[in-house]
C-alpha cells in the first residue's frame, strides 16, 4: 500500500467522504475503494492530498468528472464535497428509479399517482 493511499484513507477515517460507507467493514468492501479527484486530472485537478478523497467505486463512477462549477479551494473543501455529494446523491436516486423498474415492474409511479 502507497504512503500516499495510506495518508488519504487514514484522513478520511476509511470512508467514503460521498456516501458514508465504512471501507473496513470486510474484504469485499475494501477491494471497491478508490482515490478520486475533487477537480479531476480531466479538468486539470492536481495529484495532490488537497485534492484527492477517498471514494467507494460506485460513488466515483457516479460522480464522473462533475464539477460543481466554482473553483476548488481548500477553505472551501467541506462545502466543494457537499456540492458534489448533492449531485452523487442525485444521480443515485435516478439509478435507484432504473432498478425499480425492473425490481418491481408493477409499481411504476406516474406524475398523477402523486
């Protein structure tokens, strides 16, 4: 295990700073573990501790490359990952609505059932 890794998953008390989940919980768990990017490399985020957090695999898939659109800063770190755990969060909801569908095909909710 890289000294870098070790730093960012120890700062972030081995969980996911997106969903919550503890990466400890067993084996399995730990091998969906990812370093991501607050401003990915795509965006010309740096390789740095200031910009890298610890994320489950289906949180980094979600998030992708989204940025919230303002600039990243360190005294802004906590309000920068809210922004993008609101999006994560957002994006999940609609994949839950996907699986839905096919979990319980019977129970579609159309606008008027509200």
């Amino acid at each position: 295990m890289s000294t870098f890794f070790a730093e960012v998953f120890e700062r972030d008390n081995r969980r996911c700073v997106y969903c919550g989940r503890d990466l400890m919980v067993d084996f399995e768990t730990f091998m969906i573990v990812e370093e991501d990017h607050l401003v990915p490399q795509s965006k010309d985020g740096p390789h740095e501790l200031a910009n890298i957090v610890t994320a489950c695999r289906v949180c980094n898939l979600l998030k992708g490359n989204f940025t919230p659109g303002n600039e990243y800063s360190e005294e802004k770190r906590v309000e920068y990952i809210a922004k993008i755990r609101s999006h994560i969060m957002a994006r999940r909801a609609e994949r839950m609505a996907d699986y839905a569908c096919w979990t319980h095909p019977s129970d579609k909710v159309t606008p008027d059932d509200s």
